[in-house]
C-alpha cells in the first residue's frame, strides 16, 4: 500500500511540473508559405543572417547573461532538426534569416475599469520574424511571424516565451 501511494505521488509530482505554465495568451502567431513549395525537398539549410530593430531608451530589455541571438537560433537549429534537416555552409536548400525588433517605449491606448477612462499606457512590446528563402531563385518560401508584450519576468520566463514562439510557428510550416 506504501508503494502504491508513493508511486502516485511520485506519478503527480511529474505530471505537475510539466505543467508548469508561464504567461503566453498575449503571443499572437501567424506564418505564411508558397503554396508551390515542396517543402519535404528541404534537407540543409544555413544561416542568412539577423537584425536587431531596438527602441530601448532605459536598457532593460535583455538583461546581462541573457544571449537572444544565441538563444533564438539555437531553438530555430532545434525546431529544424526536428524536420530532419541539417545546418550546411556548402550548398544549403534554404537560407534562413530572422529579426527581432523590441520597443520597450511602446505606447497603447488602455481602459482603466476603476476609473472608467481610456489612457495611454506603456507596454512594452516585441515582434521576431523568421524567414526561409530559396537559395536559388531568392524568392521567401515561408515566413513565420510571433507578436507578443515583453513580460519583465526574468530570463527563463523570456526564454521559456521565445521557445514556445518559435515552436508554434514551425508547428505551422508545412511538412
């Protein structure tokens, strides 16, 4: 009887923490591919590059210790080599290239329930763009979209959001 409750405990403890959740209602997702992309063709790809659009006029967006750039593709590598591929430099089927623009300034118009009046709030906000392109004819085969408010909730919750970000866009790709 003592194993058996054990063993349930032990059963709910897993189950529980992986249920662990973060903030991620306000991460709005879309992506958009060529219809004549035969996207199972896709073995290799290498890295076009990045860009950094940042309006953070206090410098707290990306805390010390905190490498987005590492962090973002070091997920993307994950989500591709999930669908079989490879990271080449010699002959790459698709290029990959992304940006990330974060405006810690960002103003939008809020309703104050309490006192029933529209004001202008800060809420920081962020947007990364993932695109894929035919190394060939340069034309974008898919482009993965990911808006969200930045949560000041420290480095793993921010990293914890990115993943789930970047994960649901690729879940979106075609196979």
């Amino acid at each position: 009887m003592k194993r058996l409750a054990l063993a349930i405990a032990i059963s709910l403890s897993v189950i529980v923490s992986g249920c662990e959740t973060f903030p991620k209602n306000d991460i709005e997702i879309a992506t958009e591919a060529d219809p004549k992309t035969n996207f199972s063709g896709y073995k290799t790809y290498a890295w076009l590059g990045s860009a950094q659009i940042l309006n953070d006029p206090e410098g707290n967006w990306e805390p010390p210790g905190f490498d987005a750039d590492s962090f973002i593709t070091t997920v993307v590598d994950r989500e591709l080599a999930n669908r079989g591929m490879t990271q080449t430099t010699r002959y790459p089927d698709m290029l990959l290239a992304y940006a990330l623009g974060v405006d810690t300034a960002m103003m939008k118009v809020q309703e104050d329930p309490e006192a029933q009046l529209t004001v202008l709030e800060n809420v920081p906000s962020g947007a990364l763009v993932i695109v894929m392109m035919d190394p060939e004819t340069e034309f974008v085969t898919w482009a993965g979209v990911a808006v969200a408010e930045l949560q000041n909730q420290g480095d793993e919750i921010a990293k914890k959001r990115i993943d789930y970000a970047i994960t649901q866009m690729f879940k979106q790709m075609p196979k």
